[in-house]
C-alpha cells in the first residue's frame, strides 16, 4: 500500500507499566484486537508505513504478540522515567522522517476517519516546524503529528513536564477540530477499559456518532450564528424520532434506535448550504458513518420508493418540529405558505411536498396502528437521557 502521507512515521508508546489498570494494557483485550494492535491497525490504515513501538515493561510479551506485525520494535531502557522517555526513544529511532504522529497505546478508541482526517491535513501543509493537535470541542487529544523540524529540541529538551512543557515552549501548536470523542478517551483504570470495550463492541455492530459527536458535527460544519437553532432543532427532532420508533417497535416494526436517534440529530448538519439535505449526507459519510446518509439525503424529499423505518421516521419528525416546537404536521408547510404568498412556483413546490408528507404520514399509521399525531404526543421513556450531550 503506497503511503497517504510520504514520510510521515508512526511511534506507538507500549513501554509503561499500567499500574492503574492492575492489567498489562498494550495486550488486553479490545473487539477487532488488543489494544496495541488497534493503534497499529490505524497507522496502517492511514497508510503510513514506517511504524515504530516502543516497548519497556513486559517488553518481551508485546514482542511475541506483535511477531509478524509491520512495525519495528524498540526497547526503551529508561521506561521507568515516564512517557518522555519513550517519546524520545521513538523519534531516536526514526530514519529520515519528515514528521511523526505519536499515539499513546492507552488511547485505542480514535476512528479511522479521524486519523485519515489528521494525515489530509498534515500533507496539505507539512512544514517541518508544525505541530497538529487533534481536539474534540475544544479539547485537545491523541495522536499529534509533530514535524521532523522538532525532532532536535525533544531529543534535548531538558524542561519540567516533558514532551507537554517541550511544545508549549515551542508555541505554534495548532488543533485540528474532530467529530470524535476517541481522541480524549484514556484507558488507565479497569472501568475506563470496560468501557472501551463495551463502546467497541457497540462500534463493531454498527458504527454510530454519540449525541456529543453529532453535536461536534454541527460545531464544524454550521455556520456559527445559526448553531443554537440547529441545535435546539435537531434536539427536538430527536426527541420526535425516537416517540416514532418507539410506535413502529411496539408494533412490531424493526426499528435500530441508536442510528434513528443518530440520523435523526444529525440531519439539519448542513442546514443553509443549497440542497442541504444532500450535502449533509456527503458530510455524514465523510465522517465515517454511511449508515446514516441515506435517512439525512431524505429528510427534506422522501422522494420515490420505498423508505425504511429509520428513514420514514426521521423524515415525519422533521416535519413535525417548528423550531424547537412540536407541532401538527401542516403547521410547518401553513407558515411556508404565508412566507412565500404570491409566489405560484413556490406555493406549488409546497403544495406537493405537503402532500408527500400526508402520504408519509399514512404510512405511517398503517404500520404503527395509531396517527402521527397520537405517536409524537407520547415522551418516549428516558428520552432526555439519551439526548445527554447534544446540548
């Protein structure tokens, strides 16, 4: 596989001793690998191909389990002075790299659209002297790429707090903003990593934003004067969604309700660019949930043929959210046709997505049993603490 990013090299830092965990971490256990074998696995998917591990405690172990594996491995003999010492002992041991992304073995849980999204930006500019910082809402994470140009001054930096004290005196860090919380998760402590697992687990199945994700998503992507409607919007189409397939389940229609609440928050993300039902799609995609795209490319025109229940649903509760208001289902197209009074095309064009709506809408009836009306008008149980995040 050629290289996305020529000369952009992989350190992995496996040489600690996990003393909180009560666990050796670089070989516990994770769905689709161990977890140092889920760092690699990114790196390799990135396409970066000279990858390094540093090793020191239970060094051996990490050895045996990684014979095979495309990466060199580095024993740190200085492990028990902290992760500085193998940030150093990795960038020792590069070979002519231009730059190096340092990942920390107790942060597994990143996405493979993030490190993709990282090494983009990294090769658009990749100035020796630059620092890229992945950040999550405004918090900075795991991994940075750091430039060849910094190489030198880690290797000789004799400051307190390490590589953090070497790149604050350094300056010019920049952050790249990420629709994913994997950058800040650590797994120092037992329930950190029973987390982790259980959040891989739910991830293998289907690959799903979380509402904090999805609010990430709208911070990138919506224009900043509009993003407390949006938010308040989605929120309460959300809130709709989940009362309409919690409807169709009890009627027993098979409904995923983690993606229908997932579609459902995310399909105004592109609200105000030009059919922004089908460039919101584009940006769900991008961000490595396609599952999804086709419930937000419909929610503004069902169109024809046949639409599944996720679909169905998150189409119908758009229309019945003014605002942050629930509302009848014509309330929306009345207030569009006194906006637009005068105007024959535009009246036209509302007359008939009204009546693709109504025609939803008895779909809907027939599959759940009751009208629309009855189905939005009943909270679903815990649905504001599914909604924790988006806010």
């Amino acid at each position: 596989m050629a290289s996305t990013a020529p000369g952009l090299a992989g350190v992995v830092l496996a040489a600690g001793y996990s003393s909180r965990m009560g666990a050796f971490k670089p070989l516990l256990p994770l769905p689709g690998g161990r977890v140092v074998e889920r760092c690699l696995d990114g790196l390799a998917v990135a396409g970066i191909m000279e990858v390094v591990v540093v090793t020191g405690h239970r060094a051996e172990e990490i050895e045996a389990a990684l014979a095979g594996r495309a990466c060199r491995l580095v024993r740190n003999p200085d492990f028990d002075r902290g992760m500085f010492s193998s940030v150093r002992a990795g960038v020792d041991a590069l070979s002519g790299a231009g730059a190096v992304m340092l990942w920390p073995v107790d942060v597994p849980l990143v996405r493979t659209a993030t490190v993709a999204a990282l090494v983009a930006a990294w090769a658009a500019d990749a100035r020796p002297g630059r620092v890229l910082v992945p950040a999550f809402r405004g918090r900075p994470g795991h991994p940075p790429i750091i430039g060849a140009g910094h190489f030198a001054g880690i290797l000789n930096w004799s400051g307190e707090r390490g590589l953090r004290g070497y790149l604050d005196a350094a300056g010019g860090e920049e952050r790249l903003a990420v629709a994913d919380e994997g950058v800040l998760l650590d797994l120092d402590t037992p329930q950190e990593y029973e987390a982790a697992r259980r959040r891989l687990a739910e991830r293998e199945a289907r690959d799903l934003p979380t509402p904090g994700e999805c609010l990430a998503l709208y911070e990138l992507h919506a224009p900043a004067e509009r993003l407390e409607r949006l938010r308040a919007h989605a929120r309460e189409v959300g809130r709709l969604a989940l009362r309409l397939g919690r409807a169709l389940a009890a009627a027993g229609v098979a409904v995923d309700e983690p993606a229908l609440l997932a579609a459902a928050l995310l399909h105004d993300v592109a609200k105000g660019r030009p059919e922004h039902w089908l460039r919101g799609a584009e940006i769900v995609a991008a961000a490595g949930f396609p599952e999804l795209a086709e419930a937000v490319a419909r929610h503004g025109r069902l169109g024809t043929g046949a639409a599944d229940a996720l679909t169905l649903c998150v189409y119908l509760a758009d229309k019945c959210a003014l605002g942050a208001q629930r509302v009848a289902l014509g309330a929306r197209f009345d207030a569009a046709a006194r906006k637009y009074a005068g105007d024959a095309g535009a009246l036209a064009g509302m007359a008939a997505r009204r009546a693709e709506a109504e025609e939803a809408a008895r779909k809907f009836g027939e599959l759940a049993g009751i009208d629309l009306e009855t189905a939005t008008d009943r909270p679903a149980e815990g649905e504001d603490g599914l909604l924790d995040g988006f806010a």
